[in-house]
C-alpha cells in the first residue's frame, strides 16, 4: 500500500515502518518504529504498542513491472 500511496521505490515500501491497526485508537508498531512517529500518533491520542518481533507484522514481497514489460522479484530480507 506504502507504494501506490506514496512516490517510493518499491523496496522503500518494504523498509517502510510497519503499523497495524488493531481496533478503535490503538495500533502496534516495529520494534524499531521511529519514535517521533509513535509520539506523533500519541499526541492524536492513539495508543501505541510497540512489539518485540518484526515476524508479528508478516513479510513483504513485491513483483515490479518495468518499462521493458521484465518482471522483477524484490523480497524484503530480515
């Protein structure tokens, strides 16, 4: 989603900081979610979690068409 919202490239969009909403205002994010960004959510009256395994949020791949009509794989490595 980071990549059809944003102009990133598409491994950009798999380094991304992950967040997933769990219900009403509370989200979990990456161990090593940007601070900034979880107070920035605390401060619009979010909770946050924060988790201590990246593997809670899955794994990302990405199959990216090219101008030469090639398809390349990109997999996001822990």
């Amino acid at each position: 989603m980071v990549c059809t919202s944003q102009p990133l490239a598409a491994q950009a969009g798999l380094d991304a900081p992950r967040w997933q909403w769990i219900r009403d205002k509370i989200v979990e994010v990456e161990p090593d979610f940007p601070e900034d960004l979880a107070n920035s959510l605390k401060e619009r009256g979010h909770e946050v979690i924060r988790k201590e395994n990246k593997l809670d949020f899955g794994r990302g791949q990405i199959i990216q068409r090219t101008h030469s009509k090639e398809c390349r794989e990109m997999r996001k490595l822990l």
